[in-house]
C-alpha cells in the first residue's frame, strides 16, 4: 500500500497542493474557507494520510520546567469570540511557551478554524515549609497552539505570543526559584 500524499488529497478535492499544504500545517495566514478547511482534513483522514509527518514550525528557545499549576483556559477565535473555556493543568513552563494536560472546556472541541488560547494563572511563592507565601504572580498570556496530541487523554502545546518582559521576568524568576528549591531537596535527600 502506497503512502497517502498531500498532492493525492489536492487532486481528490480538485485544489492546489499548496493550499492542502499549509490548511495540513495551519500556517499562519491561510485564509481557506471553513468548509474548504474541514474537507481538506475529512478527505486526508479518509485516505489514511500520516498527520505525524507534518512539520511543525515551534521552535523552544528557554528551557522548560515541570510544573504543576492550575490554569483557566480560552480558546478564542480570530474574531474574537469564545469558542470554549475550562481548566486544565500546565505541567510545564517557560518564558516562551507551556504545555496543558487535563483539559477540561465545554465546549469539549478544538475549532479547526484559526484560533489562539488565553490563560490565567498564578505563580505562587512557596516558602521553605511547602507552604504558600503572600506575593502570588497573576498572569494572562495569549498563545498559539502549536501541538496537539490526543491519546488517552488531551495535551495542548501553546508557544505565547504578545508576552510583556515584566510576564517573562516573572516566569523566569519563578522556574530560577523552582530549580533551586528542588536542587536543595534533592541534596536533603543525598545527606
């Protein structure tokens, strides 16, 4: 069996393989219409193309921590609207970027349409004791989905964009004290 291509999915809808190309790649600036759009990934399921091979243009340029921080979430489409809010979980973090686990959103649907997400969180400063300090952080950053992987459960990649250097400062200072704080724990531990 051959491998499905993007040129076999153009030539079943009757399109430019380019256009399949970047609606596949959701890149930016790609004004398809809506039906266009959810043909394109109707007809490229149906003949079994590989989505895994798409490339994917994130790029991490700070390194990411481990985290465990409640977060609310928006996925906004272009024009603004709501297209579904919840919770989720961010488990890792950085100054360019996080990633989401146990996404909970009613609507429960990622739109196949342009989109972006906002998230809301706060950044706690823990004490010595494990206990929380006064002088919480609160955040609203706005980012891009760049991965979504969908196994036995949702995980959502967002690269942020529109970040202050104040929010950067933040979060950098954050993962700095995080790092340290678990650095010491695991030197308790080795004594």
């Amino acid at each position: 069996m051959t491998k499905t291509t993007q040129e076999d999915i153009a030539r079943k809808i009757g399109i430019d393989r380019t256009t399949v190309s970047k609606v596949l790649n959701n890149a930016p600036g790609t004004y398809v219409g809506e039906r266009t759009r959810v043909r394109i990934f109707d007809i490229a399921r149906k003949m079994g193309y590989n989505f895994s091979r798409l490339r994917h243009t994130h790029r991490r340029n700070a390194d990411r921590r481990i985290v465990q921080i409640p977060v609310e979430v928006r996925i906004v489409l272009w024009d603004g609207s709501v297209h579904a809010s919840g919770e989720a979980v961010l488990v890792n973090l950085s100054a360019d970027g996080a990633m989401l686990a146990d996404l909970q959103i009613k609507p429960a649907t990622i739109p196949l349409k342009p989109c972006y997400v906002t998230l809301d969180f706060s950044l706690d400063e823990p004490d010595p004791g494990g206990r929380r300090k006064g002088g919480a952080h609160k955040l609203s950053l706005r980012g891009d989905i760049v991965r979504l992987r969908m196994v036995r459960f949702v995980e959502i990649a967002v690269k942020f964009v529109e970040i202050t250097e104040e929010a950067i400062q933040v979060i950098e200072g954050f993962l700095q004290r995080r790092l340290a704080q678990l650095q010491e724990n695991e030197a308790a531990r080795e004594t």
